[in-house]
C-alpha cells in the first residue's frame, strides 16, 4: 500500500501560510503527524488560505487552498479533487463527504451552544455526525461525551463507529514542581479568549474577588492568533481599578511548564464545546488545583472533589469555587497531588500505542 497519508486540516498555518496556529487542533494533528512519520508514513497536510500557496512545516509540505469563509463547501470540494490517495480527516467539523476506509476525528459535542435551538442542534449533528458515522470507516473521538451522545441519537451506527482516544499529556514536560514562594496567590487562566473557553464566565468574578483578596492575582496566558479578541481584552484590563492584578503572557508551547508553574489555582471554565482539554491535562500532570467546568470531555478527566473541583458554569459556582480554594491552601495541596497521579492515565504514550494500533488497522502500509 502507498505510504502517502494526506491530513485535511481547516489551518494548521495562518491563512498566509507564515506562521503555525495555535490551538488544541492544531496541537494534535502536529502529534499525530510526527507519530504517523515514525511509523514510515509520508504526510502532507491540505489546508484553507487567502490564496494558493505551498510550503514546509517541520519537515511536513503543507499545501494551501484559496478560501472563503461563506462558502468553504467549495473549497474542501477542491482539496478533495486535488489530493489523490487516502486521507485522515483531523475534524468532523470540516466538511459532510469523506472516502470509504478513512478515519476522521471528533474533538467534541460542539452542538450544545447555549444560543442553539433544538432545530438548530438536530441540523448540525445530521449534517456531520450522521454523514461521518455513515461514510468514514472510523470516527476517532478525543471523550466519552462525543460516544453517548452519538450512541443516543444513532446507536446503530455510533457502537461500530466510534473509538473513544483520549487527549494526551507530556509528563516529561510537565510535572509537578515547586512553587516560588510569593506573597501573592495567582489564578491561572490558560485558554483562548472566546465565549465557548468561558473567558467571559472568568471576567465577570474578576473584580469582586480582587476587591475581596488583596493576596490574589490573576494570569492570562493567551495566544496572538486573534487581534480583536486581543483588542478586547486590553480595553477590559484596562479599565478595571486593579488591573495591577491582571497579568498576561504570551507564551510559546515550550514555555508553558513555568507558567503552570508559577500559578496556585487553574481555571479550566468552559462554556461549550470542550473535549479533554490539554489544558486541563497540562494543568494536572503539574499538580495543581483545578477548577473545571462540568462541560463535555472535562467530565472524564475531574472527579469532583478528587483531583479537582467540577462545577456547572455559572458565576456562581465559579466565585464560590475560587473563594473555596483561595482559602484553603491544605485544600489547594490535596487536589493537586491527586491531579498528577490521574494524570498517568494521560501520558503521551498510551496516547500514541492507542493511535499505532488504530493506524495500522485502517491504514496499513
């Protein structure tokens, strides 16, 4: 069998091709092809851009396609006609068509955003999810959310379908360390800015706790990729009277092992659409005190009151947690020590043997 494994990817690089994304997707695929690579694979990856453009990432020729966002229908129709050969589908999201004897990959119910209606919900998963249980050989989903879900709506094709890999961690990168010792308790916030990776759910209890606890601080380790949600951000800090208090970074992935490690607290506060968050992951291997959301895949990494908090995502919840942990170091302490031991259950290897065995079977050399 030819060794050519092409991954469609909605952008693994801008959409100038210039520089990597930043983002949970983009991370695994990047996983995936440097395991794909040492099993003797040749991969490609095919992506949307504002034009035509082919390149290099590590090693790997990414080829983009000229797109536009209101119809990118049509550019998946082009890719599909461009690239010979098998392919593996890094998103369900990203189209409705897949080849016979593919795998593609669910990173999470998506569908539950709180502004859909029930139509609106019934429409999206009849679009993708029914499409790929019907035509791909393999849905690969990164939690147990996405399998009962689907085993509800379709138990026929959900049980034959799916396979349940969860996310992974690195723990030769991330473990648990010492604490600098500081006056200042910090709550680290290490997600994107948008409504679903609960930023606004965070922003709203920022003040009163400030107000309240004079120790406390907060950190927002945030990427670049989006310059209006950016934008936003500083105006907010701005204009909160203690923004003293309200730290940002922007780190690279090989940073992110010292920004873990200089925090206390971990708010994971996800709203909609979460699979098992690598953040969350990252957050227990490094021991610390985490508080996530009862939200999609977070469910099969907390158990409430074990290695972490797990609340429902409200203000309410999320003030009453942090106020909890602020002032309970002992608390903090228990917590964090229990999040590295499950984060065994996650390390980057048995992620890998789970993915060889799945590869081998669907795509075999």
């Amino acid at each position: 069998m030819a060794r050519e494994l092409a991954i469609f990817v909605p952008n693994l690089l801008d959409w100038d091709g210039r520089k990597p994304v930043i983002g949970g997707l983009e991370r695994y695929v990047r996983a995936l092809a440097e395991l794909l690579t040492a099993m003797g694979y040749e991969v490609s990856f095919h992506q949307n851009a504002r034009r035509d453009f082919q390149t290099t990432h590590r090693g790997w020729p990414v080829y983009g396609y000229q797109a536009d966002l209101q119809h990118l229908n049509l550019t998946i129709e082009r890719i599909e006609k461009s690239v010979p050969g098998r392919v593996l589908y890094s998103s369900i999201l990203q189209q409705v068509a897949y080849r016979p004897g593919s795998i593609c990959i669910s990173h999470g119910v998506w569908w539950e955003h709180p502004g859909f209606s029930p139509a609106q919900a019934r429409a999206y998963y009849e679009s993708f999810v029914a499409a790929a249980l019907t035509q791909a050989r393999l849905v690969v989903s990164c939690d147990y959310n996405f399998l009962n879900v689907a085993r509800a709506i379709y138990p026929n094709l959900a049980n034959h379908k799916v396979q349940v890999i969860p996310n992974f961690v690195d723990r030769e990168r991330f473990y648990p360390c010492e604490k600098e010792r500081g006056q200042r308790i910090r709550v680290l916030y290490p997600r994107r800015l948008v409504l679903e990776r609960g930023f606004t759910l965070l922003q709203a209890v920022i003040p009163e706790l400030l107000a309240a606890y004079p120790e406390l601080e907060f950190q927002f380790a945030i990427d670049t990729n989006t310059p209006r949600y950016l934008e936003a951000f500083h105006a907010w800090r701005q204009g909160e009277t203690h923004n003293e208090r309200i730290l940002y970074c922007h780190p690279d992935f090989e940073a992110m092992p010292d920004v873990y490690a200089a925090a206390d607290i971990v708010v994971i506060p996800t709203i909609f659409s979460e699979g098992t968050s690598f953040s969350c992951l990252e957050a227990m291997a490094m021991g610390k005190a985490i508080i996530a959301t009862n939200v999609g895949g977070l469910t099969n990494l907390i158990i409430d009151n074990y290695n972490g908090l797990l609340i429902h995502p409200t203000t309410e919840y999320l003030s009453q947690a942090l106020r909890f942990l602020i002032e309970h170091p002992q608390e903090r302490a228990r917590l964090g020590k229990n999040a590295a031991a499950s984060a065994r259950a996650f390390d980057r290897r048995l992620w890998e043997a789970r993915w060889r065995q799945v590869i081998s079977k669907v795509y075999p050399l």
